[in-house]
C-alpha cells in the first residue's frame, strides 16, 4: 500500500494538521488526520498511519523538535490512529502518552507500552498541560469503547476523533472548499458504516449525547476523519443527529450466492475427498451423502 500523506497545513495559528487519506472503494476518499499544537508544551493528538510513517515523521519533526514534544493524546487505540505511536516514543522522550486505559490494554496486544510514559484519563475531566486548558468528553460516534475527544480551550477546537468524519470524492484542506451537500451527506454515510450501533440508539438519548459540545461550542471542529471545518458546528450537529432516523448502511457484496447455488445445483451438489494418504479422514465412498 503507498502513501497518500500530504503537506501539512495550519487549522489555527497554533494547530497543524498532519493529513493522509484512504481510499474507500467507489464511494471516495477517507481524510486521516493526526494534528500538532504548539506552544510551551507541545501537543500531538494521535500518530496517523503506519504505512504513512517516514513522510509522518518528516513532516512532524519539521514542526516540532522531538526533544520538546511533550504530550501525546491517543484518542483510541485503532491504527489509523496510533499507526506510529513507538516510533514517536522513541524519538522523544520527554514525551507521555495521555489515553483511556482500554486503549493501554489493547495497545499492549502488539506492543509492551512503556507504563511509566502513560496517564490514563476518562471522559468528563479537564487537565491543564502547560498553560493549555484540555476537556475530555466521548464524542457522539465512535468505533471504539475507549475513545475520548479532546477541546483546547486556547484555541476553541474541538478533536473528535470519528466524530463527524466524512467521505469526499476529492481532498481538501477546509470543509467550505468541498461541495456543501457532498460533504454532509458523507458524513451522514460514514456515521452509519463506521458506527452501524447508531441505527439501534435512542433518538432523545442520541440528542443528549451533543450536549456537552452544544455546551463548550467549539469555533473549529477537528475531526480524524474530515477537512477543517471552521463556524459550522450546529449544522454538523443537525446533520449527525438525523443519523438514527436512517436506513443502516453495510457494504456491498462480492459474493453472489445466487450463482453459487446454480453451479451447485449444475454439479450435482457437493461432494467430499476421496480417502488418500495426505487425507486419511476422508470418508469412504460408500459412506459418502449428499446434502
């Protein structure tokens, strides 16, 4: 699989975004983004894709020297998120991971994260890093039960991991530069496949679970999956919050079981090895059914 990592480019003064995508079939692109805040205490939130991983580090240590990366938010555990979270550690070690213990767990599947780099954290909490005010809230979609967004009270952004995620026919850095209907519509989309529990949610629970960003009401949305999207957090909401109301999404299928039943059919059903000597198990003739 190549690299489909790009240049970065600043959301906010102090905000980077480190973007790749993947491809998604005939239905487009997927943004992959990972982002950078700088200031006395730098701040990265998630290590992008493994496959992205020598044009990552290029691009992440252009804008920070690792001697002074200080701070790693994880916001959960799937690859697409910590794709390169060891080789980061390595290279900077003053830096800690903050992350949901769940994520440490399942972290620990492929790798002996270093304990003493990580602080473990749930939703509902604020932590001041340097001189940055962070609140930690679970955004209203996800795929992971340990999945934690993160608002920057300095700058007004909110990180919402697979929150408000989208698919687009072409990549663009800010949300306004892509078609309005095309943008909502693969956000629509790309809530349902990647969370197919929101068909099975309560509408009046699903509408409470928006309250805390109706409340910090952030000024930038930031999502891993989704161009910068600058003053248009209630119309993200409107659009996610009709989510429950529509039909669930799956994939479509290659398997066509029609026609494998017609050859089977044609065949005269299946049938089952003869006995050999690198197949002893297999029935004798005469023991042979159909089904």
């Amino acid at each position: 699989m190549l690299s489909n990592f790009r240049e970065s480019y600043r959301a906010a003064p102090d905000v980077h975004v480190l973007p790749s995508h993947l491809p998604l079939g005939g239905l487009g692109l997927l943004p992959v983004n990972a982002f950078l805040i700088t200031g006395s205490e730098p701040v990265l939130i998630d290590t992008g894709l493994a496959v992205d991983r020598a044009h990552f580090e290029n691009a992440l240590w252009s804008l920070v020297d690792p001697r002074d990366l200080r701070w790693i938010f994880i916001t959960h555990d799937d690859r697409d998120h910590c794709g390169n979270l060891k080789e980061v550690l390595m290279a900077a070690p003053q830096a800690t991971v903050i992350t949901n213990a769940l994520s440490v767990s399942r972290l620990g599947e492929e790798w002996d994260v270093p304990r003493h780099r990580v602080r473990t954290v749930n939703p509902g909490r604020t932590i001041e890093l340097g001189n940055r005010g962070f609140s930690l809230l679970r955004p209203p979609s996800y795929d992971s039960p340990s999945t934690i967004g993160v608002y920057d009270h300095r700058s007004t952004a909110l990180f919402t991991a697979d929150s408000f995620g989208t698919v687009l026919p072409e990549m663009v850095e800010d949300s306004r530069d892509a078609d309005r209907d095309e943008f909502l519509q693969g956000m629509a989309l790309f809530t349902r496949a990647n969370a197919p529990w929101t068909a099975l949610a309560d509408q009046a629970k699903w509408d409470r679970s928006l309250d805390e960003i109706r409340r910090l009401g952030p000024a930038t949305v930031l999502s891993s999956h989704s161009p910068t999207a600058h003053d248009r957090t209630q119309e993200l909401i409107e659009t996610v919050l009709a989510v429950p109301s529509m039909d669930p999404w799956l994939p479509e299928e290659d398997l066509e079981v029609e026609a494998v039943l017609a050859r089977y059919e044609q065949q005269g059903g299946f049938t089952e090895p003869a006995p050999s000597a690198d197949n002893p198990a297999a029935p004798h003739p005469s023991e042979r059914t159909t089904p």
